[in-house]
C-alpha cells in the first residue's frame, strides 16, 4: 500500500475529504441539535433517554480529531517526508531483500517507548470504540435501515467497534511492554 499510486493518490485523499467532511458535518449536527429546542428543559436526564456514547459523541470526536493530529504527526508526515522529500524507498518491503520493510517496525517500536505516548494512544482508541459503538450501528438507523437484517448488522457494529481499537491498543501494549527490562 505505501507505493501503491491508487492508495497513494486516489484513495489516501478521498479518505482524508471523507473523514473531514465527517468532523464538519458532525459539528454542524451538534450545533443543530442544540438549536432545535426553543425553550429548554426545566429538568433534564439524560441518562434516561439516551447512552452515555450518544450524548458525548462530540467529545468522542473531539479527542479522536487531536489523536488524529498526533497519528498524522507520528506515521504520516514522516512517511511523505522520507518516501517524497528525502526520496528514500529503502524501507520498503522488496520480495528480493529479505531485510526489506524493517523501517517501518523500528519507527513502530520506537514511537511506543513512552508510556505517555501509549496512555495517549490507549485512551484515543478507547473513545474511537465508544464513538464507533454508537456511530456505526446508528448511521445505519439514520439512512432508514430498518427491517429484518438491522439487529445482525447492529451486532456486526458493535463487535466491530471493539475488536478493532482492541487490536491497536494491543500493537501500543505489546510493543511498549516488550521495551521494558524483563
């Protein structure tokens, strides 16, 4: 995928748009969803209507765009600079060389030294596990995805919204554990 050019600059792009157009549009949500109410609530229970995920999905958001900030900062800015400024493909997997690729698991491993940096990553990806708990399984109920097939494709959400983020936060605690002095 790092020098694939459909990854590289068609499909790497239209991702980024569509995660923006996601932080926008949810946004504007919020700002919607308070403004609907003229007169607000004497009393208000949230609790009693809705999920803690559901009522927080901003948060959520919020903490995943400034995970995104630090992943870009981390993994991506540095990518573009060694494959595109620098011009240095050797970390690149090459079926020829079989020490080809050990750029990338160096970087890795380096990057999870601190555990900062891997609280930082574990806290991100638990909130990415509520947002996408609620998230996903409710986009499908706000595009009318409602019939026989809805309560299957809610559990696929909800499984998919935890084996995920649990795989990435076992990458940082895998990797930052194995640093340690044994």
């Amino acid at each position: 995928m790092g020098t694939n050019p459909i990854v590289q600059f068609l499909l790497q792009p239209v991702l980024i748009f569509g995660v923006v157009f996601h932080f926008i549009m949810g946004f504007i949500l919020e700002i919607r969803n308070r403004n609907a109410r003229a007169v607000k609530y004497a009393s208000y229970k949230g609790s009693a209507n809705a999920s803690w995920a559901s009522r927080n999905m901003i948060i959520s958001g919020l903490v995943i765009l400034a995970f995104l900030g630090l992943h870009f900062y981390d993994f991506w800015a540095p990518e573009l600079n060694v494959k595109y400024f620098k011009g240095d493909m050797s970390g690149l997997i090459d079926p020829d060389n079989v020490n080809s690729g050990f750029r990338y698991y160096e970087e890795l491993v380096h990057k999870f030294e601190s555990p900062i940096r891997v609280g930082i990553y574990v806290v991100a990806f638990l909130l990415l596990a509520v947002h996408l708990w609620h998230g996903f399984a409710s986009s499908f109920q706000s595009v009318g995805f409602n019939n026989k097939y809805s309560v299957a494709l809610t559990k696929f959400a909800k499984v998919y919204a935890i084996v995920i983020p649990a795989g990435f936060i076992f990458i940082a605690l895998y990797l930052h554990l194995n640093q340690l002095p044994h």
